[in-house]
C-alpha cells in the first residue's frame, strides 16, 4: 500500500503531478509538507490515473491510524 507522499513520488513528483492535474507546483509542494493529498483533489488524481480513489482513501486511514498511535 502507498502513502500519499508515495503516490506523489510515483507521479514523477510534486510538478510532475501538478502538471497532470493543472494545479501550481507549489500547491502540491505543500500537500508533500502535509503529507497529504487532500479530499477534494482525489478525484482529479484518480481520473489522472495516478491512483485509484481506493488507494487515496486507505492511504489516509493509515496516515489518520499512525497519527492516533503517536
């Protein structure tokens, strides 16, 4: 399973997945500060065919899990 920062990572990175979504590469510079891709662009990821809706979403519950253990 991947993380969100790995997903970004295996689009080619940060401006690589700006590019395929239109957005600016510093917006998605700061979804890798998060370490996440938020809920509203994973649409948009998907139809990119960067991963699938399912992949964005346990990829959040693990990060949502780690963070209640920490």
């Amino acid at each position: 399973m991947r993380t969100h920062l790995q997903i970004i990572a295996d689009a080619g990175g940060y401006r690589a997945l700006a590019d395929k979504l239109g957005e600016t590469p510093n917006r998605v510079r700061f979804w890798v500060r998060r370490e996440s891709i938020p809920h509203n662009k994973w649409k948009a990821v998907a139809d990119a065919g960067v991963a699938t809706l399912d992949e964005l979403a346990t990829a959040a519950a693990m990060d949502a899990r780690e963070d209640r253990a920490a």
